[in-house]
C-alpha cells in the first residue's frame, strides 16, 4: 500500500472504486485487486462532501484514470483533499452567535 490521501464525494451515496485489471484482454485471470468505498455526501452531517480517510493514492489515480467516462469524474464529484486544507466544523444552528460572558466572582467564590 502507497501513499495515503483523503477523498472528498459530492456523490449523495456511496461508491466502490476498484483496482482495475492488470491484463484487461483476459479478465478474471488478475490476482486480488484492492478496492475501497468512498463515502457519499450524504453520509457526513450538516457538511456538502462526504470525505474518506486513508485511501491508497494509486488505487484511486488508477480508477479515475481507467474510468475517464464515469460521471463522478467527468463532473468532477470526487477530488483529492489536499493536506493543508481542513474540513469545514459541522453547524447544528444551535451555536451562539456570540461568546458568553464569565459570571462576576462572589464574595463566596473569593473566600474559597
């Protein structure tokens, strides 16, 4: 196993890439071929990309690049998330919208 990289779908399911065949003129024949799925955007709450940890950089370049017709990547629905860049915070609404204030100390608290 290579190199590691997170996936970002907007697929709104999942979807299983798979290691293509090493000899496409007899298939069936290849030894075991790695696959991984990749998580659709309707998986991860309040966020518009599902992402996927972990998953081999060269499983996945081979995919995109024995799969140049499938839709997810003639549309661009699955990209590489780049290292620097950080997933967006989950928002439930319920957040204030500013901090709260600390509560002034009391002579009880002072004594203490």
């Amino acid at each position: 196993m290579g190199k590691t990289v997170t996936i970002a779908s907007r697929i709104p399911m999942a979807i299983r890439i798979e290691e293509p065949e090493g000899n496409p003129d007899k298939p069936g024949l290849s030894k075991d071929r790695q696959s991984t799925v990749i998580k659709g955007a309707g998986n991860d709450l309040g966020t518009v990309e599902g992402l996927t940890t972990g998953v081999d950089e060269d499983v996945f370049d081979a995919w995109v690049k024995a799969n140049p017709n499938h839709a997810a990547v003639v549309n661009g629905m699955l990209r590489k998330v780049p290292g620097d860049e950080a997933p967006a915070e989950i928002v439930y609404g319920f957040e204030t919208a500013l901090p709260v204030p600390e509560a002034p100390a009391t002579a009880k608290d002072k004594k203490s």
